[in-house]
C-alpha cells in the first residue's frame, strides 16, 4: 500500500506514542481499502458507497486513516469477520463477501475492497491522519438479561450494528438467539448467573456459581453454562455481588473461562468489591468492567442520564462501557441518543473492541489504583 509521506512530526510523536502501546498487543490490525476500477457504470439511483462512512457506520473506529489516491488505510482493531457483518447490516442493498482477510463490497455496478492484514510492527511514518474531527471518546453498550424478550430483542438489534448482547445460558433458544445475533455482526456474550448477596431470596436462575460449590464443580457449571450459548466471545456475570466478591469462587471461574481459547470476561461490578476484573487479568484472561448501569432507574429521563454519564466517562477516559437492559426506554433512549452521540464525535464500539483495548493499561495500573463506586440502591439484587 502507498501511503503520503508527512512531514509533520507532531503527529510522528502522536503515531508512536499511541502505536507503541497497542504493539505490544496483537490484533491491531491495518484495513486497506482499494477502489478498484468500475466494471460497468453504476445505476443513477445509488450513489458510490463511501467506505470511511459505511466503516464509521458500522462502529468500526475511522479516527485514524491514511489516503492516498484511491487507497484508503484505516487502523482498527476489528476481526475481519465482525467488519464484514456488520458492513452488510450497515449496507443492506450492498453485497458483502469476505474471504479471509480481503473483503468486497460490491453496489451498483461499483465495487470496493478492503484488505485486513496486521499493522507492520513499525510503522515507517506511514503518515497516518487523524480524521476531520478529533474523537470525542468510544463508547461500549452491552445489553445483558437477553433471551425472554424476542420483540425488544429484535428492536434492540437494529439500533446499531456495534451494540452487544449477554444472553442467558438457561433461556430457551439461547443457542439460537445468539447465532442469530452473531449473523447480524454483533459481539455475542454468556450471561453467567452467579450468586447474589440476596441469595437465595434473589435467584439468578439456571445453574449458578455459588459460593459454597467446590473449585470442580464451579469449573464444571461454568463451561456447561458456556456450552448452552455456542459461540460467544466472552462472558459476563448476571448478579453475582456475593459470588464475584469471593476470591476463591472468582478463581475458579476465570481459571474454567481460561480453557476455552479467545474468551474475555467483563465485570458488570454488581458489588463494589467485586474482585472479578482484577483476579481476570491476574490470570492473563483479557477483561473489561463496567462503568455505568444505563437502567437501574427505567424511567426516560434517568436512562438519558446515565446515557450522558457515561458519554461524559468516555471523553475524559477516552472509552467507556455501559451495561443496559431490554427495556423499553432504554431502547428509546438509546435510539435517540446513539446517534446523537456520534454526531458529537463519539464512536459505539463492540464490546469485544472496547476490551481489547482497555485490557492492557488495567493490566499496568492494577493494584495501584481502585475505582471509586458509588453505592447501588438495589446492591442486594444483584
Ligand atoms: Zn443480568
């Protein structure tokens, strides 16, 4: 790929400090995209698809691009597979096919291409731009407690592409439900049900990790509850403010998680002292954690709230994690609010994304710094 030389060293500084970081960790992936030559002329009534917006569409962060002529490099740290998904949701009257790392989006007679292939591990200046506008932070919404509710479901699916989903292992159809999910590009995630402090009042259904269970049998319900959701990337506790607060417990369930290959967990934080994040990366398994419940108010103007607390997280941290519900306003909030908030600048990550990033500075600040909680009116639910 060609790339335009720059000359401005500001932005060389920039390049390196943020590429050096990122190179320690793999995945961080380069997309090429060639406009190759129009095979016939394409119809009046669809206009040449813009790939930089169909990306910026379909979550895939487009901050940092290099044109050259009719050659378009983005970096992201997306998989092919995911990027192609969610570029046909994003583009329904387009043709998207992928074969491994080369994927083609074909309209109207025009066709493009986009090479996925991994970042050089220095990169020579290749004079990477920052996009018009600087980016206002990434923000990763996880709707969890999926799987009772196919109307919402479907609704909730189609607000946007980069939207994630935790789906509940005992939940009829989960399989289904989540392959569905996966088809339509979405980062697909089980819902693991662990033990709350209300327990047994408060059940968290299914088969739970609970505490007084032996290592063996801990690691045994995790991965049967991983097996009833086929496919998922990653995992997320469903209550669990007694279970994820026990060291013990919360080692035998990272160390189950560990011998699948690929997963992340993501700590929803139902207890301040969750130990769930920490005893993650300890162990080496990539983890995220929650910054703000978008719902536990369900009324409009509380999710609107919480929708701008974390927007205003993202933009100081640069990335924030939000974990919401089905519910109805939370959908409508969302609806509206989504891309209001990429109209400012905010890119919608998939959850997946927003863990691989994360996952490295947690891992340099562990231990070191505990992030204040604020105390949760339904703790005990949880
Ligand atoms: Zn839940």
């Amino acid at each position: 790929v060609a790339v335009r030389p720059t000359g401005d060293r500001r932005f060389r500084l920039l390049a390196l400090t943020i590429a050096l970081p990122l190179l320690a960790f793999s995945g961080f992936l380069a997309v090429t995209a060639i406009r190759t030559p129009t095979v016939s002329q394409p119809s009046a009534e669809e206009p040449p698809i813009d790939l930089r917006a169909a990306l910026e569409r379909a979550g895939i962060d487009v901050s940092r691009y290099a044109r050259d002529g009719e050659t378009l490099r983005v970096e992201t740290t997306e998989e092919p597979e995911s990027i192609a998904a969610r570029l046909q949701q994003t583009l329904p009257s387009a043709q998207v096919t992928r074969d491994d790392r080369t994927i083609r989006v074909s309209r109207g007679g025009m066709s493009e291409v986009i090479v996925v292939s991994e970042l050089p591990v220095v990169d020579s200046g290749a004079g990477l731009v920052s996009a018009g506008r600087a980016p206002a932070g990434k923000i990763a919404i996880l709707l969890d407690d999926v799987g009772f509710q196919p109307g919402a479901l479907s609704r909730a699916a189609a607000i946007h592409p980069a939207i994630s989903f935790s789906v509940f292992p005992y939940a009829p159809g989960a399989a289904r439900i989540a392959a569905s999910l996966r088809g339509a590009g979405h980062d697909v995630l089980c819902h693991l049900p662990m033990e709350p402090t209300g327990y047994p009042a408060v059940d968290p259904g299914g088969e739970p990790i609970l505490t007084h269970l032996e290592e063996e049998e801990i690691r045994a319900r995790t991965l049967r509850n991983l097996d009833a959701v086929p496919g998922v990337i990653g995992v997320n506790n469903h209550m669990g403010s007694r279970a994820t607060s026990n060291r013990r417990v919360m080692r035998a369930v990272v160390d189950a998680l560990l011998e699948r290959e690929g997963l992340f967990f993501v700590d929803s934080r139902t207890s301040s002292a969750s130990l769930g994040h920490e005893l993650a990366l300890a162990a080496g398994l990539p983890s995220g954690a929650r910054d703000v419940f978008l719902d536990d108010d369900r009324s409009v103007a509380a999710v609107r709230r919480q929708v701008r607390e974390l927007a205003g997280i993202a933009r100081k941290q640069g990335l924030a994690i939000g974990i919401g519900h089905l519910h109805a306003s939370t959908l409508s909030v969302l609806e509206e609010e989504i891309p209001r908030l990429e109209g400012e600048g905010f890119t919608i990550v998939p959850i997946s994304a927003a863990v691989r990033e994360t996952a490295p500075a947690a891992l340099l600040v562990r231990g070191v710094q505990s992030q204040p909680q604020k105390a949760s009116p339904a703790a005990t639910a949880r």
